[in-house]
C-alpha cells in the first residue's frame, strides 16, 4: 500500500489552508485536494492550544472519519471520533478504543503563522 506522503494530491508545505480562527475551539476543519483524479484529506482539530493535522482516514477501514462536515470531535471534545464504526482516538491521534485500538492517525504536520493555517 502506498502511504499518503506518494499521493500527488496531497499538498506541498507552505500551502495555506485557512485562518486560525476559522476552525472552532474546540473543533475541527477538514480540507480536500485533487490532483489528476487523485484526492488527499486532511483535517486539522483544535483545543485551546492544541492543534494538531492528521490524514483523514480510519487506520482499521480507510474510510473518511467523519460523516458531517468538521466533525471530528466528540460532544465532550475529549477524543477525535471515527463515525463509520464509533472508534475513538486521543487528540494525540492514537487509537482508544475497537477496532482501532494500538493503531494511530496518519499526522498531516501543520503551522499557524501571523494567525493563519499553513501545511509544514
């Protein structure tokens, strides 16, 4: 299998995704790229001063994790939630529970400069 880093839709660093302040806190924000029929997700979560990007895949299914847009986050913000099975990961992307226990988020390095969101 290839790994997302091969993926040619996936941006270079230095693209910028957003403002800061357009991704709630708590909360999350998703981002799509397409390049040649090929996509990359990303999405990035938000926690007082945590911020961290991961690739937008289920480690156990490969599917996207959330089924609405910029939900990531369970209602406590407590844990990042895949809502094709229910499994949980800490916001360090590190599985918590089934099926994806011991398994981790892809991370998606990400910087914020002069307030707004950029890849690293």
């Amino acid at each position: 299998m290839a790994s997302s880093s091969d993926n040619p839709a996936r941006p270079e660093p230095g693209v910028r995704l957003c403002a800061l302040a357009e991704i709630a806190d708590p909360g999350g924000k998703g981002f799509r790229f397409r390049v040649d029929g090929r996509i990359f997700a990303g999405f990035v979560i938000r926690k007082g001063a945590r911020l961290a990007g991961y690739v937008d895949s289920c480690p156990h299914a490969g599917w996207p994790l959330a089924t609405f847009d910029d939900r990531y986050l369970t209602r406590d913000a407590g844990h990042i939630l895949c809502t094709g099975h229910g499994a949980l990961f800490t916001l360090d992307g590190e599985g918590a529970t089934h099926p994806c226990l011991g398994l981790r988020l892809p991370p998606w390095p990400v910087a914020v400069r002069d307030g707004d969101l950029f890849t690293a």
